[in-house]
C-alpha cells in the first residue's frame, strides 16, 4: 500500500514542486543535484510525505527558478483553524 502524503498542504507543495520540475524537463535526480538533495527525498517531497524546512523550501524553489513564496502561497498547517471551518 502506498504511503499517503501527511497533510493536505504538503500534498499541494508537492504537486507544485513535480508541476514546475515538469515544466523544466527536469528529472527529480536533477533537481536533487540542483538543489544539493537527495532524490528519493525529492520524490517524497513531491509525493507529500516530507514535512520540508525552510531552507529546504528555499533551496528548491531556487533549483526551480522560482519565488519560495509561489510553492506555499495559500497553503495552511495541519489543524489551523482555517482549515477546521473556523473563522477569526
């Protein structure tokens, strides 16, 4: 059985992650060499089961040539009470 992303937003950070690989042409092997990773941590990236750092997020979206903030724009944590149908 496949192992499921961890949260909704780490999925949606992965599909832009494999969106804009895509987009490139690049391999996850290359952008794990552009961006001083290892590619099975890519693929998880990619597949939503790493929680990833902010430097990581950084060094990623740099690898993709892109603006950090368009790979987390709009996403929530786990449990913020935006995403439980709370307003404040």
């Amino acid at each position: 059985m496949a192992k499921q992303p961890i949260s909704d937003a780490a999925e949606t950070f992965g599909a832009r992650v494999r969106a804009r690989r895509n987009e490139l042409g690049k391999s996850q092997e290359r952008l794990a060499d552009d961006s001083g990773m290892h590619w099975t941590f890519i693929g998880q990236v990619e597949r939503g089961q790493r929680n990833v750092s902010l430097h990581n997020i950084l060094k990623i979206a740099e690898a993709l040539g892109m603006d950090a903030g368009e790979l987390v724009h709009g996403l929530r944590a786990p449990g913020d009470a935006a995403t439980d149908g709370e307003h404040s």
